[in-house]
C-alpha cells in the first residue's frame, strides 16, 4: 500500500474516499497488511476528508 496524499483525496468522488476508508479499516483487522503504518495514516487522511465534506465517521 502507498501513501495518499490530501491531493489524491481531493479528485475522489465521496463514494469512492467512503469505500476505501471502509477497506482500510476491514483488512486492517483482518491482520491484511505487513506494514501497519502507512495503513493508519491512510484511515486518518480519508477519515479528515469525510469529516471536511461534511460525513460523519465511526
């Protein structure tokens, strides 16, 4: 997995930052990734983004 940027973030539909914050966070506690890491940083970007469009996060 690659870390996103605000930038990247930005010319994704809300559908589609919604879903992938919702992947992360599923294969997260699934033990999916080797790096644990970049996948947090990535959940805490796409969560910041939903909650600055207006979305509340669980």
């Amino acid at each position: 997995m690659k870390r996103m940027t605000k930038e990247e973030l930005k010319s994704l539909s809300d559908k589609e930052v919604k879903t992938a914050c919702e992947r992360i966070k599923h294969d997260y506690s699934f033990g999916v990734f080797e790096c644990k890491e970049i996948p947090r940083e990535n959940t805490m970007l796409l969560e910041s983004e939903l909650r600055r469009r207006g979305f509340a996060t669980s």
